[in-house]
C-alpha cells in the first residue's frame, strides 16, 4: 500500500498513538506511516517503563520524532502516560479534547511485558501487567467511543501469542483480544470499527542474536517484521478502504504462525 496523497487542513483526521517512545519502536513505525498519509496525531510514552527494560530510556527519541513527523506536515501533540494509574486515561483524553480535539482513528501499541512464568510471576508484575494491557486499554476504548463525532472512528490494539514464560503479558493480551472483539460488536452503531492485530515478532531492541536469527529461520520469507510491515496493515485498517473489517484478530505477520 502505497501512503495516501497529502490532506487539506480541513479534512485531516487526528489519531491517538499509544506506546511512542522510542524510534526504533513499533508505535514509531506507526507514527511514521500516518503522518505520510494526512493524519495529525496524539501520542503518548512512558519513559519509566524503558528505564526497565533492556534498551533503557533513550531521552531524544521522543523529541527527534516529533520534528520527523512535524517536517512531514502534521500537528503532533505528544503526552506522558503512566497507564498503570487508573486516572492517567481521564487526565489524558482531557489534554486530547483540549489541545487536538476530536479523534478519528485509535492505535493501542503500549505495552508492559517483563517475562516471567507461572512459578516465579508476582503479584505486583501481575496486576501491573493488566493494569497497562487490559484496564487502561478498555478505558481508552471507552473514551475513544464517548468521544467520537457521528462518523465514528476505527480503533486497532497490538496483541501477542506469547504465553508460556511470559504469563502475564500474554495472559493481559488475551484478555485485550477479547475486549476489543466486545467493542467491534458494542460500538458498531457509533460507526467505530474495532480489530485486533498481531505482527508476530518484531525486533525493536528486545531479541539477542540467537533469538532473531532463529525467528528469522522460522519466517517463511526469511526475514523478521519491521515496524514499516506493522504500520502498513495498521495504516489500512484505520483508512475508508479499511472500514469493513472490524471485530477480527488479525495475524500479520508475515507467515510465522503458518
């Protein structure tokens, strides 16, 4: 799919991009690939989170990417969000209302994920995981949906296969796949269409060597996802074209689950 010709400043739309932090990130990917289509954009980050995982914070990538997509025509408006806080979804769509008005398109690309397995998963790590994946993420759904003008919108949420020694992150998946599944029938009449999309591996700075070049063997085509694959899929399912699918779990992945 080829990006979309350039809007007028009436008729762009705006999206709220969640999990925007680091520009080797797939919520960059995504960013990027709206902003060349006419989308003007929300997103947030949160920096506390890369501070424990092993890339670590990078402290420009947020503010190198906002000039990026800037240079490209949008209007980025780019928050902090602790997803964890049960009031960070109401704080943060306030800011949205304020400063950027009605949203049009929703990607939930945030994600706490630290592995660990039945035996050794705490109950901090637990309920942190599904605070971030599953409670904040239906909060944002519901917002999107009370939000919405009388065209509706389209919402997409990054999911996972991963399940064994990584439980609480797939298990808060799984229940995000669910949820948005609910909101595709449940806000069909607003005009909101919803989908789950799953990218299969993407190498954004968590896999070693050994890991990507065995992921890399198991791809049918013989190369891993990059955050330009996941955005293109996800750039579609938010476009007119894109409207009719709604309320699917969708593998693009590249053939890895084949």
């Amino acid at each position: 799919m080829q990006p979309a010709e350039p809007q007028t400043v009436e008729q762009r739309k705006t999206a709220l991009v969640t999990g925007v932090g680091r520009l080797a990130g797939i919520g960059a990917g995504i960013a990027r690939r709206l902003a060349a289509d006419g989308w003007d954009l929300v997103l947030t980050y949160w920096q506390e989170y890369d501070s424990r995982m092993p890339w670590g914070v990078q402290p420009d990538d947020v503010e190198r990417l906002i000039a990026e997509l800037e240079a490209t025509g949008a209007r980025i408006l780019a928050l902090p969000a602790d997803l964890e806080d049960p009031l960070a979804v109401d704080r943060l769509m306030a800011d949205v209302a304020d400063q950027a008005g009605t949203l049009q398109g929703m990607v939930l690309s945030h994600a706490e994920s630290v592995d660990s397995g039945i035996l050794d998963t705490t109950l901090a790590s637990w309920d942190r995981h599904f605070a971030v994946n599953t409670r904040a993420s239906w909060q944002l759904i519901a917002a999107f949906a009370r939000q919405a003008s009388h065209d509706g919108g389209a919402i997409v949420a990054l999911t996972s296969d991963h399940t064994a020694f990584n439980l609480p992150y797939g298990a808060s998946k799984g229940a995000l796949d669910r949820t948005v599944i609910a909101a595709a029938r449940e806000l069909g009449p607003l005009g909101i269409t919803a989908n789950v999309l799953n990218p299969g591996p993407v190498d954004t700075g968590w896999m070693d060597a050994p890991l990507r070049e065995d992921l890399a063997r198991r791809q049918p085509g013989g190369r891993l996802g990059t955050p330009a694959d996941v955005a293109g899929t996800v750039a579609f399912l938010l476009s007119r074209e894109g409207r009719w699918v709604s309320g699917q779990l969708i593998k693009a992945d590249g053939g890895f689950s084949a």
